[in-house]
C-alpha cells in the first residue's frame, strides 16, 4: 500500500473510532437524562397521590364536621348564606363521601332490633343500637321500624332512610347486613333466636357483661324495646362521637324524601326567610297528655275515649288544668300567638308548620293565622300528588319536616318531645343555627296574668324576651343529674362533645336577630 493510500485508510479509520465513540457517549448521555427524566416523572406521580390522598381524606372528614372544622374556609367551603337563595344547597344534607375501608373483626353473633315509637325516637334509638353494636363486635341487621304504635305506619327502614348509605358509610365501624345469612335465616323465621328489652339508660359496662354473653351464647339476639336503651352521660367520648355520626352522617333519607324537601325549602326561600313551627297540638298528643286547655266539652270527651282506648297510655285519669300549670301541656295555638309576637317575631314572615292535622283544624288555627298571616303547610305548598308516596305514612310525612326544620332560620317547638330534642341537637351540629326552646310553665302563668289584666303588653314582652335570651340553641353543657336520666337533658339534644363551641357571637343567642 502506498504512503498516500496508508494515510487515507489510518483517517478513514480514526474518523470511524471516533463516531463511534461520539454515539457511545451520546447513547450514555441519553441513558442518564432518560433515567433522569424518569425518576422525576416518579416524583411527580407520587406527589400527586400523596396529594390526592390528602383530599380525599379532607373530603371525607369535611362530609361529617364541615359545619366546625371548615367553617370560615374560602371557595366552594364558604356558607351557604353567601349564594343566591334560589341555587342554594339543602346544608343539612350529609355530603357523600368516599367509601371508607371495611373494619375487619372477629364477629362475636348477630343483633337485631325492633325500634319503638315515632320518628325521631327510632332515630335516636337507632344511633344507639349502631353503636352498641359496634362495641359488642356484632353484626347489625338493619333495624326493623315500628309497625303497631297509635300512627300505624308500615314503612320500612328502606323506604325513610338511604339504607345502602347507612350500610356502606359506617361500614368502617361496624358490620351491617340487609337481614340475617342464609345459614340463620331459617331459623329466625322459626323464631330460635332469644329476644328481650334491654334496660334503661344502661352504661357500656351492661351490654359488654350482661348482653353479649347472650349474643355469644345464642347467636342471634333480637332487643325488641330500643327507646332511651343507652345513658346521657358518663360514656367514653369516643362512644357519644360515633353516636352523632351515625346521626349526623349515617342516617340520610331517602332521594325521594331529600327532593320533596328540597322543593319546599327552595318555594320558602324564593320568599325570604321562615320560621318552622313544631305546633304539637295534633289530637294523639292532646289525648296522651290529657291537655283540653281551650277545648269544649265535645271535644275534651272525644281526648278522653280516645286515652282509654289505647291500654299503653298508662296515665288515664288527668287533671288538665293542673298538668297545665306545670308546664307539662304543649302550647295551645292561642297562647303560641301571644308569645311569637311577645318574642318580636315580624308579623309578615312565613310560618311554616312542621306537624300533622291541628286538632280543632282551622277555627283553632285562626288565633295564630289571625296575627301571622303567611302561615302554610307542606299540603298548601305542594300539590296532592306530590305528597301521594307518603299518605298514610306518618314517619315519611315527619321525615320531610325533620328535613326542613334543619333549613329554617328559626326553629320554635311548642312542646319537647322527641322531634323537638332531636330537631334542636342536630342544628346545634350544624352550626348553633337558632332555635328558641320554650319555657312553658313560665309563659302559661305569665299568660295568665297577661288575660287577667295583671300585666300590660310592654311588661308582658319584655319578660318573654328576657327570659329567653338565653335559650336559642347555643353552645352549653348539658345538665346532669345523678341517677334521674329522666330528668336531666337529652344527649340528642345537646350532644356537646360533638360540637365546636364558637365564640358566644356567632352562636345565635341574641333576640336582636330575630326575624
């Protein structure tokens, strides 16, 4: 090979090692920012579901304590008073919320329970049994709701409550089936199974010693009496939380009861504010409570045939007037009228009453129709056939009016029975919303001596408004009373260890807002 070929092929040659090489190392370059690339690609993806693991949590949280915990928060957070009325959101409804994880443990038998009473006293009654259940680890079969009391309701727990949210949304507390295995099945349809009422106002300590060791012994255990079952006071924190929760959170009514109310808040809110009225003045009550204040004679012997005819009503002879005097009688609509405008309440704002038919209908009406004019009911906001799926199902009717007392801007009942206790407790959850809680043996006597001449109108207000100020739903303890449970003040009606206590301001106290 000659010099001048030798010299060709030896550049040829380094040029070839040379482009070599350069890929090599560009191939290495690569490698390094595609690694690189890679392990910030990671970073990424792990920040964004570490983030999104944060949110769903918040979310979840949010659902059951966004009235305290988020109160105050910008955006979507902010209250529902600053949207306009008519796109305004029902904020008692509890959000839906990402399913929690399933709580795995050793499952001891299966407890099922008869609820007695109305509405709101099942409710309660069923907060209880949830959390009973839970603590005995057993399995809860969906409560069976009361079918023979005075309102002969047939509804099932399905056709009131979201039954697969109340399933699935505490499913991380306790199990909870639609009814019992298959393996069991038959033999509770037998009626092989043990059953009996468990006692009052009862502590923790009695389900775990005296009751589970039945559940394990037989298996199935069916508690037929569930009023008032669990004590006031005295639990473990963590047993009153997981009371509200199933109240606040697990209890949800059905879509078609959450509509209808949705509908009547939104027809109330296109014309300002309202007020729900509690008017317990319905003819089973009167008969019960042997109340015939401003009754005549026809009628106050129709409430006493009507108080022998029904056996459970142990209080059968019943001196009215006196009961009266007690404050044990609820409000006659007469004396509700006297003390609503006593209160300052402004003559033109809609009354809406949350109850069934008033006994003495229309002529017992106009004494409060007469002084507040707007006054309506669900059957004068909405058309028959709107109401026609709960005819004849007083705890569906009484479900829509639980619904849209939450929503009101003032709540006044005119007796404390179970919906005005529970109706109380539940917007105290929500944020302290204002609820006057009469004084009824103050106001009869200071009524009376109104009637008599004995005081005039300005002395007669301005002693209402004194002595309610300071009973419109605020933050307070509750009253214990050491082996009087009766006596001292309901958990559903206070349940403070649920609650945030805000600054006395915000919490709805004052007479001076009132509408």
């Amino acid at each position: 090979m000659c010099e001048a070929e030798k010299f060709i092929y030896n550049k040829k040659k380094l040029l070839l090692e040379m482009k070599v090489k350069f890929l090599g190392d560009s191939k290495l370059k690569n490698s390094l920012v595609s690694k690189s690339r890679m392990s910030l690609w990671m970073i990424r993806a792990i920040t964004i579901l570490l983030l999104w693991s944060c949110c769903v949590h918040l979310v979840a949280v949010g659902g059951m304590w966004r009235p305290r915990l988020l109160k105050g928060w910008p955006s979507c957070f902010n209250s529902h008073h600053d949207l306009p009325m008519a796109s305004q959101e029902m904020t008692s409804l509890p959000m839906k919320i990402a399913l929690p994880p399933k709580r795995l443990y050793q499952n001891n038998g299966y407890l099922m329970v008869s609820c007695n009473g109305g509405l709101n006293q099942m409710r309660a009654a069923i907060c209880d049994m949830v959390t009973i259940a839970r603590y005995m680890n057993v399995t809860l079969i969906v409560p069976e709701l009361d079918k023979t009391s005075f309102w002969n309701d047939p509804s099932e727990f399905k056709d009131i409550f979201d039954v697969d949210h109340f399933i699935t949304s505490l499913r991380d507390e306790v199990r909870i089936l639609k009814e019992v295995p298959p393996r069991l099945k038959r033999r509770v349809e037998l009626g092989v199974y043990h059953t009996m009422p468990p006692i009052s106002w009862s502590n923790m300590s009695y389900y775990q010693d005296q009751i589970l060791p039945l559940v394990k012994k037989h298996k199935v255990l069916h508690l037929n009496k569930t009023d008032t079952r669990l004590a006031n006071n005295e639990l473990p924190v963590e047993v009153q939380k997981l009371r509200c929760r199933v109240n606040f959170n697990g209890l949800r009514f059905t879509p078609k009861i959450e509509e209808l109310g949705r509908r009547v808040v939104k027809i109330l809110r296109e014309k300002g504010p309202f007020l729900v009225l509690h008017l317990r003045y319905e003819m089973d009550m009167l008969a019960f409570s042997g109340c015939s204040h401003g009754c005549n004679r026809y009628e106050e012997e129709e409430l006493t045939r009507m108080r022998y005819a029904y056996p459970w009503w142990k209080e059968k002879v019943i001196n009215s007037e006196l009961k009266r005097k007690e404050g044990l009688c609820p409000l006659t609509p007469e004396e509700t009228a006297l003390t609503l405008s006593a209160l300052g309440i402004d003559r033109n704002v809609q009354i809406y009453i949350a109850a069934g038919e008033i006994y003495g209908g229309k002529r017992r009406l106009k004494a409060l129709t007469d002084v507040f004019p707007n006054v309506v009911r669900k059957e004068t906001l909405l058309d028959s056939s709107d109401l026609s799926f709960c005819k004849n199902h007083s705890s569906q009717m009484a479900a829509l009016d639980y619904l849209i007392s939450l929503e009101s801007d003032i709540f006044v009942p005119t007796y404390y029975g179970n919906m005005a206790k529970v109706v109380e407790g539940h917007r105290r959850f929500l944020g302290f919303k204002k609820t006057i809680e009469l004084n009824r043996k103050f106001l009869v006597n200071l009524i009376d001596e109104y009637y008599q001449g004995l005081v005039s109108w300005e002395v007669f207000s301005t002693r209402v408004k004194a002595f309610h100020a300071t009973r419109m739903g605020g933050p307070k303890k509750r009253l214990v009373i050491p082996n009087k449970p009766k006596e001292e003040d309901y958990f559903y009606a206070n349940p403070y260890e649920c609650l945030q206590l805000l600054h006395e301001n915000d919490s709805g106290n004052s007479l001076d807002e009132t509408i």
